[in-house]
C-alpha cells in the first residue's frame, strides 16, 4: 500500500532535519487502489525468511506526523474524535477511569498489537527463525512474534495475540529479475486481550481483529529510509466499522536510541 509519507515531526529523542514527502492516497481510497491490482502470496511456494522480497530487520523510529494531541499525550476523558465508536464503545471508554487500571495491574491495555504501533516507540525487528518475524517495542517493552507458518493454537489471550504473516507481491513480472510494483508484510491478528485503542480507555474488545500492512519505501538519495504501517482494526463489540490508521517509521542505523520502558497508564 503506497501511503505516504508527510512533513516528519520526530519524537523529541530523534530530532532530525525534516523533508517534506509527496502526498499519497489514505484510508478507504487505498485500499480500492490495492483491491484493483491483483498480489500474489506466497506465489513462489516459499515462505518467511527465504521468500522476504524487503529487509525490515533493525530498529525503527517512530514518527508523529499526525494526530499528534492522540499519540505524543494522554487525551482526555470523552475525547473520541476519528474513532467510529458505537454506542457500547462510548459508555466503556467514558468509564476509563487509569486509577483501577494500575490498581489491577493493567497499565499496559494501550500498549496490545490493536495500538502499539501508534505509540511514541522504537521497533527493532529481527528474525527468530526462518519463519517467525520479531517486533520488539521499548515503548511498553511489549514483543511481537510474527508467525508465517502455522500460528500455535490455543493459549491464554494476551496483548499482543495471535498473528500470521504473509508477503505479498504485485503479480507483474519486471524484466530479468522478480516481481515489482508494491510489496508488503501482510499480518492478521487475533485471540486479543481487551484493551484500548488509545490511551483514554477507547475500548476495543477480545473479539477483535487487526490486519496489517507493513510497507517500505525505496531508500531516499541521503540515505533515509522509511516505512509504513497501516492497521485496519474491527469489532463487533464496540466499532461501527473500520477503524484504519497509518503509522510511518524511519529507519535508524544502531541501537543507540533504544530505551525500553514499562507500559502506562496515564
């Protein structure tokens, strides 16, 4: 998915020089665009480390871009502006109440796979084995195992769940060599605990799903690289329908920033 990328405003910890990024289609508009050109997964048989048609391995940076007053703060109590929020979903998120959560040991409801990747964090990605793709946060401490093979049945629901991953590959062939056009990492979540979408307690339940995008761009000529990540979140329970954010990160060559935290409530 070709989301772009905008004017970056860094978390304070990677203040960097900023350019300016052409601009891309959003939301509901790119996905009509991606239904439109057929992919191919898994097309080669392969699958995991050997079928990888992009490197995300490494750590990443998180760039707020957007809905800054949501993502760098805490909103406040009530504020649910761009979340399709039903009824239900208005009455649990107007009981957040971040006391009882630390009282119950819940500080981490906002840091589960449904909103981690809207978090101020770093990311650093690497390889387990040849099928199982890592994605650590120090935002929250929380790890992600990505599974392309068979995802272990069963277990308790935990905060980040239960997830699939696939590549996918545009079908047209590029002369002499592989597939080209857009590549991503496609991952489907599920077996969710409940927890927030936001950290003023926007509910989403256990019977969520998460679908996921994971998309990088050719690298810039002064070396920056970039990806994104773009999450389409539905339940029943307490949406009207899908909630669709796109989360960009940049690309940073050593670990020098990364600075594991435990989750908050507040």
């Amino acid at each position: 998915m070709n989301l772009g990328l905008h004017t970056a405003l860094l978390i304070a910890a990677t203040l960097s020089p900023q350019e300016p990024q052409p601009a891309q289609p959003q939301g509901d508009n790119v996905l009509r665009l991606q239904g439109q050109t057929p992919r191919q997964s898994q097309a080669s048989g392969k699958s995991g480390r050997s079928a990888a048609p992009l490197d995300l391995s490494g750590y990443w940076v998180s760039v707020i871009d957007e809905d800054w007053r949501w993502r760098m703060l805490t909103p406040p109590k009530g504020d649910f502006s761009s979340v399709p929020l039903n009824i239900e979903g208005r009455r649990v998120a107007d009981t957040w109440d971040p006391s009882k959560d630390e009282a119950a040991g819940q500080q981490c409801r906002a840091f589960g796979a449904a909103a981690i990747m809207r978090m101020p964090t770093r990311l650093h990605i690497t390889w387990v084995d040849d099928s199982t793709l890592r994605i650590e946060t120090d935002a929250g401490t929380q790890t992600r195992l990505l599974h392309f093979r068979e995802t272990p049945s069963g277990g308790d629901r935990t905060w980040q769940g239960s997830s699939t991953a696939s590549w996918e590959i545009d079908g047209v062939p590029r002369r002499g060599a592989g597939p080209s056009g857009p590549r991503d990492l496609k991952v489907m979540t599920t077996n969710l605990r409940a927890g927030y979408l936001r950290k003023n307690g926007i509910p989403y339940s256990e019977n969520a799903t998460l679908t996921e995008f994971f998309d990088l761009f050719p690298k810039l000529p002064n070396g920056d690289e970039w990806m994104v990540v773009t999450a389409i979140v539905e339940d029943p329970r307490y949406l009207t329908g899908r909630y669709i954010t796109s989360s960009n990160f940049k690309r940073e060559s050593d670990n020098a920033k990364w600075h594991p935290t435990p989750c908050t409530a507040r």
